[in-house]
C-alpha cells in the first residue's frame, strides 16, 4: 500500500512537473520523467493523477492558488491605488524569483496552448486576477484619486500586461537577456529601481 504523500512531497512533485512542461511542452513531457526527477514512482503519480492532462491542470491550479494569495495580501491591506500597485510589483518580482517554473509554464501556455485549449485556458488563469484589478481602478476612479476620464477594464488590462512582462523578465531565459539590455547586467538585482521606474510610469498615467 503506497504511503500518502505529504504536502512537500506534492508541492515538489507540481514544481518538478511544471518545470518540465514549460520547458518541453505538454507533448514532450513524460510521467516517468517527472517521477524521476520528485524520487517517487510511476505508480504514485497516477495515484494522485489520472494521467499527463489531469497533472498538468493540477500545475495551473497550484500557480493559480499561489497568484490569488499575492492578490489577496495586497487587497487586503488597503491603501492608495498607488500602493497596492507598489506592492503588486513588489509582490510579482518576489513570486517570480521563487517560483520560476510557474512563470515558464504561464509561458508556454499563451504561446502553445494547453489540453484545455487557449481560449479555455485564458479565461480560467485571467477572469479573477482582471475583475479584481478593474476594482482597483474603478474605486480610485470614483474617489478622485486618478483621473476620471480612466477606462477600469482598460487600465487593469494594460497593468497586467507590465505586470506579466515584469514576471516573464525575472524567470525566462529571452526576456532575462532582454531585461539586462535595459537595466544592466545586473538587472535581476535591481528590484527597488525596477519598482519605481514602474511606479513612476504608471503613476503619470493614471494622474495626467
């Protein structure tokens, strides 16, 4: 009888699997690749998962749990919008140091596809984290903290897009080399002047 795995073993095995797909795609990772590399057997990831589709959902699922927990800790600690940007960049600098392989797969995701389809998986990894940044906007719209003539859904879309490139920057190998051509050699070091060239830049468009 296989012992349940606990929960540094399963986070180790979503990590190791998430790694493995953003760097050769669904169509190119195997199960017995991953078991490998977790030091578990074939057998314990079909226990826990049906097969490849059922475990790489399981990835986005668990990037998805953690993106939500960075949105969570800024939204709740009130503040100007200015502020839970700041943090939210902060925040997104962090997570994508820590968590590479999360970032990689979102990656791979919007350029290949996955099981689920694009579309699918778009409305399943964006709907949430745009509904909350439209919040965001719309309530500093309304209270005169930004300029009123800001479309939220508009405005939220275009952060997220800075916000995703900044991640891509600090975890994919072409867009690391090409953050180095902006920021210097040592760019993946520069986290406060990174936020505040972003904050500034943001800052003028949402005052005027």
């Amino acid at each position: 009888m296989l012992k349940p795995l606990t929960k540094e073993q399963t986070d180790s095995i979503l990590s190791i699997a998430a790694e493995e797909f953003a760097d050769k795609g669904f169509a190119g990772t195997a199960i017995g690749s991953i078991a490998k590399k977790a030091g578990v057997s074939v057998g314990v990831i079909y226990k826990y998962y049906s097969g490849k589709e059922d475990l790489f959902n399981a990835c986005v699922r668990k990037s998805l749990e953690c993106m939500d927990e960075v949105l969570n800790m800024t939204g709740s600690t009130g503040g100007s919008l200015m502020d839970m940007i700041g943090q939210l960049i902060s925040r997104a600098q962090s997570f994508a140091k820590e968590n590479p392989e999360y970032i990689r797969l979102y990656h791979q995701i919007t350029v290949s596809g996955s099981p689920a389809g694009k579309t699918q998986s778009a409305e399943l990894i964006e709907r949430g984290t745009a509904a909350i940044y439209e919040k965001f906007i719309r309530n500093a719209s309304e209270s005169g903290e930004i300029r009123g003539d800001i479309d939220p859904a508009a405005f939220a879309f275009l952060i997220d897009n800075l916000l995703m490139m900044l991640h891509y920057s600090y975890a994919c190998d072409y867009y690391k080399d090409r953050f180095r051509i902006y920021f210097g050699e040592n760019a993946l070091n520069k986290d406060e002047e990174v936020r505040e060239q972003m904050l500034k830049f943001i800052g003028a468009a949402l005052r005027g």
